[in-house]
C-alpha cells in the first residue's frame, strides 16, 4: 500500500466536542489503518454518541470532523463520505440481501442501474457472502448479517468506516473470522476504520492504534505496547494493562525514576509519572505478566534483597499459554501474576512462600493526588 505522505488521512477530528461539557476530541485514522476506542467507566452512552455525531444523526458542540480533507461537520447524513456500522444500523429485515446493499445506491441516484449490480456482486464476493443474496436478514448468522451491514456500507466506497460495537452479537470464532476480513480489507482496498468498543481484546486485535476514553475523555492515544509499557494515566495502566496497583511513599523522584516505600517496608523501583514528587503517596501499577516469582527452597527470614516482595501463594489456575497466581503479600493486599506454564501444579500448592519482583521499566508511579492528569 503506498500513502502519498502529503494527502489528507480518511478520518481526523479536531477537537471535536461530541459529549458536553467535556473537553474535544482529537485523533487521525490514516489511510488502511485501524484506530480502536476503548470505552472504559461508567458512561456506557459516549460510544454511541460519538457515532451519531460523527454520522450527522445528533449536532456537535464545537470542532470539525474533517473526511479526505474536507470539513464535513455540518454537511447532512449520507453526504458526508463516512459509514457507521452497529446494532444502530441493521438490516432493513423486509428486503433481500441484495436489495439492502442496492438500497444506498438507489437512493444517491448518482449510480446507474448497471453499475450497481456490478458494485452489489462485487462486494458480495469481497465480504464472502455470494451465495447469500437472494436471502432476507431472518435467514442470516449474526456473522453474515454483519458481513451484509459491511457490504452495504463499503458499496457507497466510503473514505472510512465507523464500527460502533459491531462484534457485540457474535460469539468468539465469528469475531475473529470477521476481524481477519477487516484486515484483508486494509491490505486489498486499504480500508480505514475507526472502531468503538468495550472490549479489551477487540482493541487489541483489530487497532493499529488504541485510545482510551473515560466516560467521554480520551486519556491517551498511542501503540498497544506503548500504552501497556507507559501508561499516561493510572486508568490506563489499570483497564488497559490489567494492573495490579500497590500503594508506596515515595522516597526520592529523580527524571523519569523513582524510589517508594511499600507499607509492608519493602522498598521497590518504578517509573515516574509526571507530577510525581518526593513524599508523595502513590499508586504502583504493575501488570500480572511483568512480574517475576521465585519460590525458594528454604525461607528463614526477610529476604536477602529489598525490593523484593515477600509473599503466600492463595491460589494457581493453569489457563493454557499462562498460569494465573494470586498471592497475598504480608500486609494482607493480594497480588496477581501471570507467568509462562513452567511449574507443573502440584508444584503450585496453596501456602508456598514466594518472592515477586519486577524491572523497573515494568511499573508506573501515579501521583494518589491525581496530579499527572
């Protein structure tokens, strides 16, 4: 695929306040890529209010939606270059397969009969559902009545898609059967998607780049490993990374390090949010797959090292690829870790005494104040 460096992106909102009073939205979808949001708190309505705005169904609050370069913020439904696809959307249920993808077409009149029959069989066979189209929605998968809204959408030849939880109604295999034709679609026809979820894994698997959105804010937008590895904000490093989250005083910030106190006395090592100053309380959020357990054979006293914690295995469960630990560290705050399957169970007996610890790089030090953010 190659991307003219100097041409707009498909998809980039500036600003764009969707949900008020909260600050604006800003984020790029560049040509065949993916942006995921991942919606996390308790406003389960920001998701669908961005696609509504987005679509020109509900008025914004300020901002532009910019498609292909041009301003479309104000320009009607259908006119604006974008798709939305979600429960939001279905298939009109009293028309054929075929007739709901020919349905746009007939209804632009910029298309002429012949051209779209050649664009409804064309795009049939992309989303894989050529045999289907004499098929009224009623008759469909979940699967395949997804692969439709796909087809209907992707006939109009959209500058990007919006996907507003369109996996919510397929079970784990359809999901990542639907997911990989996303992905051939970026790769054959660069297709540029914009998708809005709940669910960890999807962002995870389907976005080239994930933004955190709180109730409407979004608190970062960056790669996956970035957001795991340096989480701008404890909520990120919790939801995203799935952190566990130890409190400690902090001894001394230098830089981007710094040095903290657990409440148990041991002293451990993490990187510093912005913010972050000496005497602070903080939060440490370490994720279950960065840490490092050791079970001695013979454990006499404090151990040897202070940063290490010293810890009781509560419980293990082999889950295929990792086992997952939890242990109850001696102020009585439990701990989880997840580590490749190389201890076999019954090495793994409730009550075994352990050592956790961690490279600094793999924990982030917030402010409890909430000063970085």
């Amino acid at each position: 695929m190659h991307t003219a460096h100097s041409s707009p992106p498909p998809l980039a909102l500036h600003n764009l306040a969707f949900l008020p009073p909260l600050p604006g939205l800003s984020l790029r979808v560049e040509k065949g890529q993916c942006v995921a949001l991942l919606g996390i708190g308790t406003e389960h309505e920001d998701l669908s209010r961005l696609t509504d705005v987005l679509a020109g169904h509900a008025p914004s609050y300020g901002g532009q939606i910019l498609v292909g370069g041009e301003d479309v913020t104000h320009r009607p439904t259908g006119l604006r270059g974008l798709a939305t696809i979600g429960a939001h959307a279905p298939l009109f249920p009293h028309l054929t397969l075929a007739d709901n993808i020919l349905f746009p077409l007939r209804a632009s009149g910029q298309v002429s009969a012949a051209e779209s029959e050649r664009r409804t069989t064309e795009t049939l066979s992309l989303v894989g559902l050529d045999g289907r189209r004499a098929l009224k929605p009623a008759r469909l998968t979940p699967e395949q009545n997804l692969r439709g809204q796909l087809a209907r959408a992707l006939v109009m030849r959209p500058e990007v898609l919006v996907l507003n939880r369109p996996f919510s109604a397929l079970d784990h295999n359809a999901t990542t059967r639907v997911m990989a034709l996303l992905e051939k679609l970026q790769r054959a026809i660069g297709l540029s998607t914009l998708l809005l979820t709940r669910d960890r894994t999807e962002a995870l698997m389907a976005g080239d780049t994930i933004g955190i959105l709180e109730n409407g804010i979004l608190l970062q937008l960056a790669t996956p490993p970035e957001l795991l590895t340096r989480p701008a904000h404890e909520q990120v490093a919790i939801t995203f990374g799935e952190a566990n989250v130890l409190t400690g005083k902090v001894l001394y910030a230098e830089d981007d390090m710094a040095e903290l106190r657990l409440p148990t006395g041991e002293t451990v090592e993490a990187m510093a949010a912005p913010g972050l100053e000496e005497q602070d309380l903080a939060n440490i959020c370490i994720a279950p797959d960065r840490l490092s357990v050791m079970f001695p054979r013979q454990m006499s006293g404090p151990p040897e090292e202070n940063d290490m914690l010293l810890c009781t295995l509560v419980s293990a469960r082999h889950v295929g690829t990792a086992i997952h630990m939890r242990f109850r560290m001696q102020d009585g705050g439990e701990i989880i870790a997840h580590r490749p399957p190389v201890h076999t169970m019954r090495d793994l007996e409730p009550g075994r005494v352990a050592l956790l610890a961690w490279q600094t790089a793999n924990a982030t030090a917030f402010p409890m104040d909430h000063k970085s953010g």
